[in-house]
C-alpha cells in the first residue's frame, strides 16, 4: 500500500499503466487467499440444504394433493346426495 502512495506522490497514477495495474492486482491477491476446503465444505453444505428443502417441498406437495383429492370426493359425495 506504502508502494501506491509513494508512486503517486512522484508521479501521477494512471489507471491505464500496466505497472500500476500489476502491483495493484498483485496487493489484492496478497491480502485476499481463497481457501479451497472452505469453499468445498460451504458448497457442499448448501447442496444438503437444498437437498433437503426438495424433499420438504416433495412432502409437502404430496400432503396438499392428498387434501385436495380428498376434498374434491367430498364435494363429488355432496353433489351426489342433493
């Protein structure tokens, strides 16, 4: 970071030099460091998520058919009876 201010100082930034943009991509990478077990655990842990959120959605699917089946033999009982 030292570097960037002290460039600027002696001579302007340009964003569109290709050094600056080399030592500032280099600076970003440094601090930020991707940890690939992490992101493999936090992946996999939204899979089984959203594996279960299906099989919720499933079950609850099947419940309301199964209410409305037996709604609509009501009705078709009631319709009969009058």
């Amino acid at each position: 970071m030292k570097q960037l201010l002290n460039q600027g100082r002696f001579r302007p930034l340009l964003f569109n030099d290709p050094l600056a943009a080399l030592q500032r991509d280099s600076f970003a990478a440094a601090e930020a460091r991707v940890d690939e077990a992490e992101i493999r655990s936090i992946a996999n842990q939204q899979m089984a998520t959203l594996e279960n959120l299906v099989i919720q959605q499933r079950r609850s699917q099947m419940r309301l058919a199964r209410i409305l089946r037996d709604a609509e033999e009501r009705h078709r009982k009631v319709g009969f009876c009058v």
